[in-house]
C-alpha cells in the first residue's frame, strides 16, 4: 500500500489503526505512521487529504499510539534494497549469469524509461550511450547515472558495478556542476510578456527544501519564497537566519519594458550548502531539532492558475556573478500546466559537489497558495533517486 504523502509502498503493519479523532469522517488514514506524525508535529491537523480536524498532539491517545507502534519497527528502505541487489548479483555470479546479456531499466525523474540490453562487460559509458539514443537533445557529459543512490563511474563494468537483470538506473541530466570557484550564483527564472504587453499575471518562483537521511526519512523542511522571506514575521525572521548566506530570495519580479520581459531569482552560495542545517518543525517552537538540508527545489507557479506556455520563452538559467550576463547553463519551461518543479539541488550520492539537475516535472495540482502538492511530488523524486 502506498502513501498519500511520500508516496513510499509500505506493508499494513507501517500505517495507523485508527483514525485521530472521532470527528474525522473517514474510516482509514491511508498515510503511513511517519508521515501521521510529521504532519501532526508540524501543522496540529489530521494529514489526510480534505480533512481539516485539528489534533492536539499531547492529548491524542491514536497518536500516541502511532508513534510507540513505530518504534517497534526498523524498516530501512535503502539498506534493504541495497541488500537485495547484492544478492542478485552474487546469485548471477554463483550461476555464471554475470558473464552475459541482460536489461538494465533506465528511468528520468520525469519517469520516462528506457529497457536496455547490454553485455554485462561492458563499461558503464555504454549505458550513457544508450541514453543519448533515446534523448538527443542532451550532452553526454552532463549525464550522471544512479544505481541504489549511489553513482555510476563511466569506467566500470556493468557487472562490477552491481548491476543484474531487471535492475533499474536512475538517469540523472544535470545542467551544472557548482564546483568551489564558482562562490556565488543566480538562479534566475525569466519569461516575456504574453502578446507582448505588461499583464497582471507572472510566474511565482519558490525554493523547497528537504532533509534526506540514510535511514530513509524524507523530512520536508521549509518553502522559501518572497513571502516568506520579506514579511516582518516569525517565519520570515527564521528563513531568514537559518538560510542566511546559503540561498536567499532576490524579491519582487524585475520587469523590463525595452524587451518586455521579468524575472525572478534566488542568490546562491554554495561553498556554504554543506554546512546548511534547518530546524525540523515551526520556527517559533523552542529547542526544535535541526537536520541537514540535502534536496533543494526550485519551483515556479503562475499567479492567476493558467499554463506556463502563455509566456514567451520562460526559462532557467544559472549565473555565476563574477559573470552576471554570460549564462553558465539554461533550460526551457515549456509545459502546459500553471505549475512546474524546474530543478533540483543536490550533491547526487552524497558526495562530490553540489549539482542543478534538470527536472521539468508538470505540476497539474496545486498553486502559490496551495503548496502541498508540491511536497509530494518532490518526495516522489527524492524516493526515484534512492531506489535501484
């Protein structure tokens, strides 16, 4: 059974018994035990979908009972799928079946696939090969592959690797690699005008942060965006100061009349991304926990609900600001839908260095009121990474 909110198949055991209050209409919570007691600490009301009771966190016997239910389990989802891919490969090893033909699943994190068959000799730059096949329009060094999170090198076998028949390989299209000499960059999303003229309609741009821990736990964290960071109020001071110096919010769209464009963006200093750490829950609560910000997504919205396509060439591009008219990298925004997961930020597999990858994921639900669906289509990317 999946989860409503991350969007994780867990087994029966893994979900609530009971609804949390007697006034909630529905008969089962379809959200499993972790994401019941995120959602509660974090927002006092039931997490299922459509349902507005509120729950007093100290008082809530089912919620209680959630949480002593989830200590008695120690499921880690990444180190059991680890575990039964190194069985798979040690059974084709035993068999002599390592030595051969077999399909390797290629998946984007749009959730285009691509079944392929290789020799199993054969170095992973082959696969990249494949990739280029099916998506022409991408460059093979911006290619990075992810099996069980972590990494592919170009030069191993696929065998050596780990990979067996039926596996799938995360690919990955990343738009630029933020080494440590570039100290500061922009994020800027920009758009023209629609029919050429200024209109009361834009595209609002956010920044959703998450903490993704080895144990499996996808923790989200905070949305950065010109509310939240310029309102005089407790969670504006508290973006403010957790993410000083890390990524910050650049205000209002800038208009232009002589071309007839604005733009929206985010200042960056990613020699600073690995030192980031948030609070876990509301900024005004005392002795709140912090964890390490792993995922950043950037995200745009239009502001009055129609489709992203009615502007002119609305795109991503990255700046380094020692450069501030040269681009280092841009993509296009072209879908129809109000909404859009434009890129992700992260350091794939944990290591090496921090990364803009390419999502261009359509969100058809949601708005810049409405931020939640937004939170679980990017659980659902961060758990497409993770999984092999």
């Amino acid at each position: 059974m999946e989860c409503k909110i991350c969007n994780v198949k867990k087994l029966t055991s893994e979900y609530p018994s009971n609804p949390l209050s007697d006034l909630c209409e529905h008969h089962h919570l379809l959200v499993c035990l972790r994401c019941v007691i995120r959602e509660v600490d974090k927002n006092y009301q039931c997490p299922v979908e459509g349902c507005s009771i509120m729950i007093d966190a100290g008082e809530c016997i089912p919620l209680w009972e959630c949480k002593a239910k989830l200590k008695q389990l120690t499921f880690d989802y990444s180190d059991r799928e680890r575990a039964q891919a190194a069985e798979a490969a040690a059974a084709a090893s035993a068999s002599g079946a390592s030595s051969g033909i077999f399909t390797v699943n290629l998946t984007t994190l749009l959730g285009e696939s691509l079944s392929v068959d290789l020799d199993s000799n054969q170095p992973v730059d082959k696969l990249k090969d494949q990739v280029l096949q099916q998506w022409t329009d991408r460059s093979k060094n911006k290619i990075k592959l992810l099996f069980n999170g972590d990494e592919l090198t170009d030069s191993q076998s696929l065998a050596s690797a780990g990979l067996s028949s039926g596996c799938r390989v995360q690919v990955l299209f990343v738009l630029q690699e933020l080494t440590p000499d570039l100290t500061e960059v922009r994020m800027c999303m920009s758009w023209g005008w629609p029919g050429g003229k200024d209109h009361t309609d834009y595209l609002d741009t956010a920044c959703f942060t998450f903490s993704a821990g080895a144990t499996g736990r996808i923790q989200f964290l905070h949305c950065i965006d010109f509310r939240s960071s310029h309102r005089q109020n407790a969670i504006s001071a508290g973006i403010s100061q957790t993410y000083n110096q890390v990524i910050r919010h650049d205000g209002p769209a800038r208009k232009c009349g002589q071309t007839r464009t604005s733009e929206s963006s985010f200042t960056v200093w990613p020699q600073n991304l690995d030192e980031l750490r948030a609070p876990v829950g509301r900024f005004d609560q005392q002795n709140v926990p912090t964890v390490p910000v792993t995922h950043l997504f950037f995200v745009t919205f239009t502001y009055r609900n129609t489709n992203i396509d009615r502007f002119n060439h609305p795109q991503l591009q990255v700046f380094d600001q020692r450069d501030p008219q040269t681009p280092l990298c841009s993509t296009n925004l072209n879908p129809r839908a109000k909404g859009l997961v434009v890129c992700l930020l992260s350091k794939p597999g944990g290591r090496g260095a921090w990364q803009v990858t390419d999502v261009g994921q359509p969100l058809a639900e949601g708005s810049i009121r409405d931020y939640r669906p937004v939170e679980r289509a990017c659980v659902r990317i961060i758990n497409s990474t993770r999984r092999g």
